[in-house]
C-alpha cells in the first residue's frame, strides 16, 4: 500500500499544468486510497478541508497573491497528509 501512497506523492508534486483541477483530482484520489488503508479520520478531514479551500482560491483573479499562495499551502498540505500516512501505515 505504501507503493500506493508513492505514487500519489509523485502524482501531487510534479503538478504544474492547470494545477487546481489536477490537485483536486489527486487530493480526491488520496482520499479514497486513504479511506481503503483506514487512516485517521483527521487526515481525511484535512483533505477534505484543502479540497473546498482549493474550490475557493480556483475563483480568484490568476494573478492573486493569495491565490498562489493557497494553492501552495494546499499542495503542501496534501504532500504532509501523505507522508503522516505512509509513516501510520509502515
């Protein structure tokens, strides 16, 4: 399983393309992968957290300040939501 969660990690740091919709898509997966490995159900709360901020600063202008940096405390979040639970499941 832990192959698994990899592979996620690859998926989520090598977004740069149209990168809200990719990282929604990945935060999605991770957390139906997640769900399958029963992990804590913070880890998933905290995804689903960074999946309705992601909704939010997708609507702001693409030149926002705070739209960037959103985006990259989100993928940060996601990055540390994974590694938290490849070390739970070791």
């Amino acid at each position: 399983m832990n192959e698994d969660l990899l592979a996620l990690q690859t998926k989520v740091s090598t977004i740069i393309y149209n990168p809200f919709i990719n990282l929604k898509e990945q935060a999605a997966d991770l957390k139906k992968t997640l769900s399958k490995l029963g992990v804590a159900e913070g880890q998933l709360q905290k995804l689903d957290e960074t999946i309705a901020t992601l909704d939010q600063l997708e609507n702001l202008n693409h030149g926002s300040v705070e739209r960037i940096k959103g985006f990259n405390k989100a993928k940060s979040t996601i990055l540390k939501v994974i590694k938290e639970s490849a070390e739970s499941v070791k």
